[in-house]
C-alpha cells in the first residue's frame, strides 16, 4: 500500500465487501478535526448497504457511523491522543430544524458511511461539533454509544417515567438499547420478538425475563395496555399490530423506519388519546447519557459486545454476519489500538 492511500472497508457493491485503497486525508476543512480512527460498530444500517436494501446509497460506500477515534493533533480543543465518539450525523446549521436546535433530523442530514463515505478507515475527518470527549470510556466502549444514543434518545423523547409499563418490540441492538434506558428510567420493560433465541439472550445478558413472541400475548399479558409502545422491528405490518397494545393515554414510539405505509384505526388511535412519536438519529444530551451510563457502571458493555474482530478477518465474515444476527449485539472491527 503507499503512503499516499490507506485501507478502507467498501461495500463494492450488493453482497461484496472488500478492502480497498483510498487516498489519506491530506487537507482538514476549517473547523475539522482529524482523527484515527479506533473501532468501528457494526449497524444494522451496514448489513442492509451490504444486502442492497438501502434505498438512499450510491455504491461502493466506505461503511461505518459507530466511530470512536483519537484527535491526531492539537487544537483549539483537542489535544493529541482525546478519545473521541464521532456524531455521525452531518447537519446543515441553517435549516428549521437545526435553527431549532434538533440537527438529528436536519433536512440536509449527511450520515457517515450512508449519504457519504464513512469511517472504516485509519484516518478520518469531522466536523469539531461532531466530536464529543469519551474520557473514562475505553475505545470500545466509545464504538458503542452511538447506537444506544438512538435508543436513549426515544426513550427521552417519550416522556417515559418510574413506573410506567413500557414494551418494547424488536430485540436488535436498537430495542437492547430503548429497553435498557426505559429501564434506567425506571420503566417496567417487557420484550416482543418472534425469535425466542433473542428473547433468551436478553434475559441472560440483561436481566429482561418478561418477554413475547407474539403481540396477542403481550397485550393478553397486561389488563390496560402498555404506557409506552417503542417499535424497532423495522416491519410495517409489526408497527401497525402494535397499535392496540398502547394504553389509554399511552404513547408510540417509532424508533424503526420503514418505507410503507402505515394505518391504523382512527376510532381507537383518537379514544386512547395516544401520542404517535417519531424518533431519528441522536442528539449531544443522549450520547452524554449514554457515556455516563457507561462510566457509572450502568450499562454492561462487555454484554453489548459479541465479537472484536479485524479489518482483515472482516472480509470473510461480513457475509456470515449479515446473514446469520439471530444471536448477534454488537460486531466490533477493531483498527488502532
């Protein structure tokens, strides 16, 4: 390889993924900071680019948005060596939305690794606002917070309280996370998944005993319903079978995004008084949690973690990843340090 490229994780094209040169970065924009980059997350988000299934992706794609990295140089802020967790959502700054201080849906978002190149890479440039200290994290824990901020973020955004009922359907790493801070929050948490083999894992590495494989028996389970309903399953018809099982004056949560439509009944959406929520991406306020969460012991992230893996190694077993997440949190690609 020369000094003037770096090795990078490309998705080429639908179903290949390869390791490819790319030029280093050699000049920093005004208010950018350089960083190396330490490990990688892999999202949900990466195996659907890899399965062709994004529908706003021009290939081949540099993956990666769940970034820790270290400041390479000083700067007016940083010093060489700060451990950092990269925001991945690029922001316009002037739109409605980020006039109003919400760039997590800014109408010109930029997502790293979707909308433009990522950081599956040895270096990488981001905006200074982009940068949040990881101080007492490790590099791998950094990796993780991104993906639970959009967890912790719902769960903010719900309004939920101690001792509200709270279920949660879809047990993938995003419904982990919208589970663990309603808990924190105080919520009595119960799980939906039509795998058992993922209801098992959350019980065993997370304490979630209360769980369903079909929305009849969670709401057969309950007398009045759930105060709050948070949807990760990614699914129409999943979000649409949800509805009956929020509670009088209870509140949805769609954390997933699908490309249908999605109905409902008007009589019994408008006689429960039910809030219907949107929630995208994370803002500063729930990555701190998260990172908080992390250093007070809150939050396993050893349980979070299923596997660390190379860059090299990751050529063969993204495939076997994509394929097979029955039983899959969090694979790590680790690349400095």
């Amino acid at each position: 390889m020369s000094t003037d490229t770096m090795r990078a994780g490309v998705v080429v094209e639908p179903g290949t993924f390869a390791v490819q040169d790319r030029p280093v970065v050699t000049e920093v924009p005004d208010g950018w900071v350089l960083i190396d980059i330490c490990a990688v997350g892999l999202c949900g988000t990466d195996y659907h680019i890899f399965e062709g299934k994004h529908p706003f992706l021009a290939y081949p794609r540099v993956i990666g948005h769940e970034l820790s990295g270290r400041v390479l140089e000083d700067t007016d802020n940083w010093s060489a060596g700060d451990l950092v967790v990269v925001n991945p959502y690029l922001s316009c700054g002037d739109c409605r939305a980020c006039r109003r201080g919400k760039p997590n849906c800014c109408s010109k978002i930029e997502v790293l690794g979707v909308h433009r190149d990522g950081g599956l890479v040895p270096q990488l440039a981001v905006p200074a606002q982009n940068l949040y200290a990881a101080d007492g994290l490790t590099s791998l824990q950094a990796a993780m917070v991104e993906f639970l901020a959009i967890g912790a973020h719902a769960v903010r955004r719900s309004g939920v309280t101690n001792g509200d009922t709270v279920l949660v359907t879809g047990v993938g790493p995003i419904g982990i996370g919208a589970a663990l801070f309603a808990r924190l929050k105080g919520a009595h948490v119960t799980l939906l998944d039509l795998s058992t083999e993922r209801l098992a894992m959350a019980a065993d590495k997370f304490g979630f005993d209360s769980g369903h494989t079909s929305v009849e028996a969670a709401i057969k389970a309950t007398d009045e319903g759930y105060d709050v309903l948070f949807d990760a399953t990614g699914h129409g018809g999943a979000i649409e079978a949800g509805f009956p099982a929020v509670a009088h004056g209870g509140s949805y949560v769609l954390v997933s995004v699908v490309k249908d439509d999605i109905t409902f009944n008007d009589p019994e959406f408008h006689k429960r008084e039910m809030r219907l929520i949107g929630s995208r991406n994370a803002l500063k306020v729930d990555f701190d949690w998260v990172m908080s969460a992390f250093r007070d012991n809150l939050i396993d992230a050893d349980a979070l973690s299923s596997n660390v893996i190379s860059l090299d190694d990751l050529t063969i077993a993204f495939g076997e990843l994509a394929a097979d997440r029955a039983g899959l949190i969090k694979a790590i690609v680790q690349l400095n340090e």
